[in-house]
C-alpha cells in the first residue's frame, strides 16, 4: 500500500495567509527555516495509480498534481481518485468535495453522522450532487469495509473508523456517535496498516492499543502547547478545548507515543506551532523522539 501526505497543515495552511504570529513571520522571512505546508490530506493506493483521498482540504487540486503514478488515461478526461474517506465534517477536510465535482462522479466513504452534517448544516452534498454524481459508503465505527474502485471492481484496501474523543464542527446540528472518528487502513495483500488522526483529543489506553497495531501513525499534531493561541493572543481557548492534544507537556502527545515502535508522524500541524521549524527546540524533542514532523509529499509504502 502506498501512502502519500499530501497536506500536512492545519486550516488555513503554512503560512496562513491572515497570521504574523513568530512562526509565520519565520516562514515568510526566512523559507529555508519552515517549508510552506497545505492544509491536511493524504491519499492511500494498492497499485500507486488509482488513489483514495483521506479527507479533501480546500487545497486539493495543487495536492492532486503531486501525486505520483498520475498520467493521461486514454481519453480526454483523467480521474486519479477513486474515491474519498472522511474522517468528520470540518471546513478544511470536506471543501475539497466540491472542488473535485468535475468528476461528474464522486464515492464517499463516511460514517452516518459525518454525512447527516454534510447534508443539512453545510450543505456540501447537496451542492456537490447539483454537478456530480455522489455515492456514499456509511462506515460503522470499529467496522472494517472494503474500499471499491470507480467500476465496482474491490480493492484490496480496507478501513476501520475509531472514535475519537472530539467535539462535533461548532456549525453542526447534531453530535450523535461517529461525528469523528480516525482511520485505520490496512492492505489485504500486504497486511500493512496505517492510521490517519488528524483531530484527536485525548490518547484513551483503548486508542492507543489500536495505533500500535499499524504500521505507520498519522497523528493531530496541531498544536504544540495547551495554551498556544492564548498565549499569542489569538484565542481564549485551549488547545484541549478546541479538540486538539498538545504535543508537548506530561500528558501531551509526545510522551504518549514516544515509547510505540510504528512509524509515527505528525500532520494537521497548526501555523502557529513552533515544531514547523526546522531548527527549532521543540523540533529537535520530537526528532529525538523518533517522530517526523510530516512535510508534503512524504511517502510511505506498506
């Protein structure tokens, strides 16, 4: 199984476009010290040309020219996505539906909640349908389900929703079971497993135990301090607040997964976490940890 980060930022990518905060300010002045990032996705591939999406950020279509395997199929119109598995119904992982509505074909993978929100609070599918074809796939949490090519024909890929502890998006009407959930993704053939979290926020022993069944971790590393934008005077939340467990601290994640054996790698990173750049303290802590600070266009095969 081929993995491929194709966005490793939090909303709003790196730099944000509106931010000056001491990270962003380092991005713009001094690009060799943080390579800019797009907002968060991956894509998974059995055979590296036919590609599933884990989550569409507003930023897909510059993501799906990185791609590899990617060429002309033998008529005017190439689609390299199969198809697209959600992990919940934020702005920055579903606007990208809307964007691949030249497909004129769409196959959602997702779990009834996450469409329940798609469908009535921000409309996505609605106005997606109004171009494109929609199938949606509902995922059971702790379910595996076999992923499935454009034509119908199975692909040896599966995967697994777990829950994670997180609030419904703040525009949602509803917070029923599965609203957010991680994936575990596993390859048939292979027996490679990975797993994609971007938004989790807290490592349960229960989440845990899954993780360290995979392969290769892709985890919410959004924020590097519980008080990060309070500090910087940007919010008046935590980062345990806004969903997000901080890499650092006793109970961060870092000192959670310090001890795995998987390959661990931090996505979904927030412009203003220090850890973005290359030279910094908190970028030194999490290599000697072993852990990447994922970078667009990391891959992986499994």
């Amino acid at each position: 199984m081929h993995v491929v980060l194709l966005g490793t930022a939090a909303g709003g990518g790196f730099p944000q476009w509106n931010c000056w905060c001491p990270t962003c300010r380092s991005g713009r002045s001094q690009p060799h010290r943080a390579i800019p990032r797009t907002q968060s996705s991956a894509a998974v591939s059995a055979d590296g040309e036919r590609w599933f999406l884990l989550n569409a950020s507003p930023d897909v279509r510059s993501q799906l020219a990185c791609l590899p395997g990617i060429r002309p199929g033998s008529g005017v119109r190439h689609v390299p996505v199969e198809g697209i598995v959600i992990t919940d119904a934020e702005l920055d992982h579903t606007l990208g539906i809307v964007l691949l509505r030249e497909a004129r074909s769409l196959q959602l993978y997702l779990t009834e909640a996450v469409q329940s929100i798609l469908e009535a609070d921000s409309r996505l599918l609605p106005v997606t349908r109004a171009f494109a074809e929609v199938t949606v796939t509902q995922l059971t949490p702790g379910k595996r389900t076999p992923l499935h090519y454009r034509d119908g024909k199975t692909c040896r890929i599966w995967v697994e929703p777990i829950e994670v502890p997180a609030g419904p998006p703040r525009f949602a009407s509803t917070s029923a079971e599965g609203h957010t959930v991680g994936m575990i993704i596993g390859d048939e053939a292979t027996g490679g497993r990975c797993a994609f979290v971007p938004g989790c926020a807290e490592l349960s022993p229960s989440i845990l135990e899954k993780l360290e069944q995979t392969d290769l971790l892709l985890f919410d590393g959004t924020f590097w301090s519980d008080r990060e934008l309070i500090e910087l005077g940007i919010s008046d939340r935590t980062a345990r607040e806004m969903d997000h467990l901080p890499v650092s601290g006793p109970e961060g994640s870092l000192a959670r997964l310090s001890a795995m054996d998987t390959r661990r790698v931090y996505t979904h990173i927030n412009n203003s976490n220090p850890m973005l750049l290359e030279d910094s303290p908190e970028r030194s802590a999490v290599e000697q940890a072993g852990i990447l600070v994922g970078a667009d266009g990391m891959s992986f095969t499994l």
